[in-house]
C-alpha cells in the first residue's frame, strides 16, 4: 500500500520534473508534505503525443455526482500488480493505454494489525526524488457536462527491506533512466510486456526512513536510517 505521499516543494521534486521534459502544464504543480488518498496531486502524462503535468484525484475509481464526480466506493488509490492484466479490472485498460508517472519526494506507510494502526513511516530519496508508477483515467459527465481525471499507484508485494515498515505491499517506484520513463509515458506502447520486470519488488534508489507519531503532526519519535537500493 501507498498511504500517503510527499511532494514538497524543493530543489530536487523540481528537478525531477524538469528531467521528464514536459511540454505543456496544464495546472500548477501542488506541493505539500501530506497528500492523502482522493487529494489531488500532480502527475505527467501523455496525451496525444504532448507530455503534460495534469491534476489529478488520487483515487481511480469516480462516480457521478450532482456536481461532477465524486470516488467511488470501491477503494481505488492504489491498483495492485496482480490486478494489471485482468480483464475488466479497474487497471487493466489505464495500464495499456494510460500510464502515468507522480514525481514525489516520498511517500508514507501505515502499518495494520486486525484493522488497527500500530505505526506511522515516512520516507524520502536520500539523494533526489522518486518517480512512482501510476495509472490515470479521465472521466465525462455527460449530464452535467464537467470533466475529470483520476489516478492510482500501483503496488507490489512486499519488499523484504521494507517489511517492518509495511508487510503486505510497497509503491511502484520507477528507475531514474530516461530510456525506461519514455517508454513508460509512451501512449503507443499498448502491449505493456516489456514492463513485466517492474512488477516485482524493487528498491532503484537509496532511502531514507524514520518513524513518526501520526502523519497529521508528523513528529520524529525515533531515530532515521537509511534503506539501502538493491543492486
């Protein structure tokens, strides 16, 4: 599970956009240390072969609503690994035809127990940021004439280094290469095979990880260390 994610506004999420050569931003990016499930958050995409930034509600799923659109019941902030090439699934179009990459800082972690949280982690690229693997959607209420785009990260399963963090998944974190990110963003690229290696389990980048009491006052209750990248 991806809980929460960092984008705050500094020198290196900058710079992470800039790395991705975006052609039109179509809204201001958002910044901010707490971006909660059904916020909207900045991602880049490619829509008719122009890579744009676009805000997006962090939850895939939308219904109709009086106004527009609102989420759905069906949990969708997250789409699993398993979940892509199942058809009729929440994520087995967008994963064809609407990739998206969500530049962020870092992101967060609750870990459960019979339902109950028992601890708080957030963490962060120690050099850099990160780029996370996500899928969108975009949406049309013919009734009310208003549009939307959707997003979600996709999760793997757990990472060893990462398991007394969260046990049962981690967030798609794409590699910082060039090469893979295009093809990645790439909306001709509809049989999603060659991404096949992504879907497992990996840390690309170094990470720095620390405790913290609750992510609303996000105070430090234990010391930070460092989660080193797989080779």
């Amino acid at each position: 599970m991806c809980g929460r994610l960092n984008v705050i506004d500094d020198s290196d999420v900058i710079e992470l956009c800039e790395g991705l050569q975006i052609s039109l931003f179509a809204n201001q990016p958002i910044f901010s240390r707490f971006i909660r499930a059904t916020q909207p958050v900045s991602i880049v995409r490619e829509k008719q072969g122009v890579r744009r930034m676009d805000t997006a509600s962090w939850w895939l799923l939308l219904d109709k609503s009086d106004t527009g659109f609102k989420p759905s019941k069906y949990t969708s902030f997250n789409t699993r690994y398993d979940k892509l090439n199942v058809k009729n699934s929440a994520g087995y179009q967008p994963f064809r035809h609407s990739r998206c990459v969500i530049p962020v800082k870092g992101f967060g972690e609750t870990e459960y127990v019979n339902g109950k949280p028992i601890h708080y982690h957030d963490m962060v690229a120690k050099q850099g940021g990160l780029f996370m693997g996500g899928l969108c959607r975009e949406w049309f209420n013919s009734e009310t004439g208003e549009s939307a785009l959707s997003c979600s990260v996709i999760t793997l399963p757990p990472h060893p280094k990462l398991k007394d963090i969260h046990s049962k998944s981690m967030p798609l974190i794409l590699p910082p290469q060039p090469e893979l990110l295009n093809s990645w963003l790439d909306e001709s690229i509809t049989n999603p095979v060659m991404f096949d290696e992504l879907l497992e389990p990996r840390l690309p980048v170094n990470l720095i990880a620390w405790q913290i009491d609750k992510p609303s006052t996000h105070k430090l209750i234990a010391p930070k260390f460092e989660i080193s990248a797989d080779i």
